[in-house]
C-alpha cells in the first residue's frame, strides 16, 4: 500500500453532513443527513506534530492535540491500512453544525477523519469498512451512516457487524429545525431513559418505524402524520428540553407533517412538504414557542442531503 498512498503534503478536503438520528419512533436504527455541513482540510505529515486550526462552532472547545477525535479516527484507519510513514496532520475545519445539540457534529468529526484518512490511502477501504470503523469509534450507527451514505439510513448491528439500507425519500421534504441556545449530552439523555419498556409502547414504536421507512420509500404522504410518534425516548427526554411538548404541537398546527427530537436533543425537527410560506410558519412558530419557556432558539430550514461525505484533493 505505501507506494499507493498520496504523498505527504497534498491536500484533502472532507464535507460532511449533520445529521439527525432516530426520527421519532427509530431509536438507535433511523438516521437521516441534511444540507449543513462541516469542512475539513487535511494535511498528512511524517513529523510528529499535531496542528488543529478550528473556526465556526464549538471551534473553542476543540483539542489541538492528539485528543482530537477527527486525527483519533485518522489514526486508526491508517493504522489499519498500514500507512506507517504518517505520524502527525494539519487539520483546518470550518464547522456550521451546532455542537451537542443532537445534529450529530460528534459523528461529522468521527466520519471526516476516516474518510480524510481513506483517501489518503488510496481508499484502501469503502464506504461499508468505514462505517464499521466509525460505529466502533462512536458506539452505535444512527449518526455516522447517515453522515457516510446520504439521505435517510436504517442500520442493524448483528454480532459487531453493521448492516445500513440508505434511501432517497419520494416525498420532496423540507426539514424545520429548532435549535435552542443550550446544549445537551447525549450521556445526559440516555440517562433519564428506562431500562425496560412496557410492551404496548415497543409495539408501538415497531408499527410506526416501519410505517416511517415504508411511507418514505413509497411517497405515501398521508401516513406521515402518524409516523414520526414514539413511545420509547421522547417522552422520558421531555423534562430536558423546556417546551418540547407545546413546540411540537404549534409546528403540526402550523402544517408539519410530522415533529421529533432531533438525535438526543435539543434541537427539534420539523418535517414538511416544499412549501416556503409553511416552512416558514413552522420555523416561527416553533422560536416564538421556545421563547414563552424562556429559551432563546434559532431556526434553521433544510433539505435533505444526498450525497453524504465528499472528498476533493488538491496539491
């Protein structure tokens, strides 16, 4: 592999999608990407140093040393590749993915740093290895497929192997999400979660995941307005997120199709059709909410992103 790899030195550039995870009633399997991103530019190096230059979000907060979870993820693939000349990087990452927020910005790092790291190494690896590689590194699949794959992702871990059918949606949705000004760990979230669920509510989250993933595949818009209900996260993360509840109703009255906690939270989704004056009634009525339970939000209106992580390498 040696004399295939890049030479030290060259550039590659990494987009990646956030993401949202579970979609209401998918948890821990459903995942979709959406059109903002996070930017990376790596430099490969053979000296020992390490060189992080961060700006946009959370750009204060994140190591400049061998801490940094998108050079960890790096590392791991050229190791497993066997690329033994690299041992540091320059890393420039532009990020507009809000931080702990429940948009996946953990799984963009973890997905730039090996899918950088690939293309140095001639893609030693595809897209299905390194998504084995980035579930390892995060601990489950709903973010990182969808960050790796595009558009809507429904993953199954079978005996530490990782199973992903990624779609294109026939339903042309436009994606409202709310993000209040606080954060929230995903550690915190999963906390407040039972250890065991009463099986009316497992069977209720069976009926409408299916019915989420079959209305999507098949353009069935009517289903939606029941698909998105869950019984086995939400309901328990509600105390986390001041106003979830009322937020979620002025966004269907407002015409969402469908509503959700975007991942563990805060932020929270909006599903609607194209529809610029619904989309933006939607955004303002879920601010204007959040503001009654005195928490500041933004809002942001998506599509759906297509293509996943992109690569482009420059000298």
């Amino acid at each position: 592999m040696e004399n295939e790899n890049l030479s030290a030195g060259e550039k590659i550039k990494v987009k990646v999608p956030a993401t949202s995870a579970n979609c209401g009633a998918g948890f821990d399997c459903l995942g979709l990407a959406v059109t903002i991103y996070n930017e990376f530019e790596f430099t490969f190096l053979e000296d020992e140093k390490i060189i992080v230059n961060a700006k946009g979000e959370g750009a204060d907060t994140i190591p400049g040393d061998e801490k940094n979870i998108v050079w960890q993820s790096a590392r791991l693939l050229l190791d497993r590749a066997g690329v033994e000349k690299i041992r540091g990087v320059e890393i420039h990452m532009n990020n507009h993915v809000p931080m702990s927020r429940g948009l996946g910005s953990s799984a963009a790092a973890i997905v730039a740093g090996l899918v950088g790291a690939n293309a140095f190494a001639n893609n030693h690896f595809t897209r299905h290895e390194i998504l084995k590689f980035a579930t390892e590194i995060e601990g489950h699949p709903d973010n990182v497929a969808p960050a790796i794959f595009g558009g809507f992702t429904v993953s199954v871990v079978e005996k530490n192997q990782v199973q992903t059918f990624s779609f294109l949606p026939k339903i042309k949705l436009k994606l409202i999400v709310a993000v209040p000004d606080f954060p929230l760990s995903t550690k915190l979230a999963r906390q407040v979660l039972p250890k065991t669920v009463p099986l009316k509510d497992a069977v209720f989250n069976v009926s409408r995941a299916a019915m989420l993933t079959a209305a999507l595949i098949e353009g069935k818009e009517k289903f939606l307005s029941v698909a998105f209900d869950d019984a086995l996260h939400q309901p328990y993360r509600t105390k986390l997120v001041p106003g979830m509840d009322e937020v979620f109703k002025v966004a269907r009255k407002a015409g969402a199709l469908g509503v959700a906690l975007s991942g563990a939270g805060p932020c929270l989704i909006a599903f609607s059709s194209a529809n610029k004056k619904i989309e933006n009634d939607i955004a303002s009525e879920m601010v204007q909410t959040f503001k009654k339970f005195d928490v500041q939000s933004s809002a942001l209106i998506l599509d759906v992103d297509t293509r996943g992580a992109v690569v482009g390498i420059s000298g």
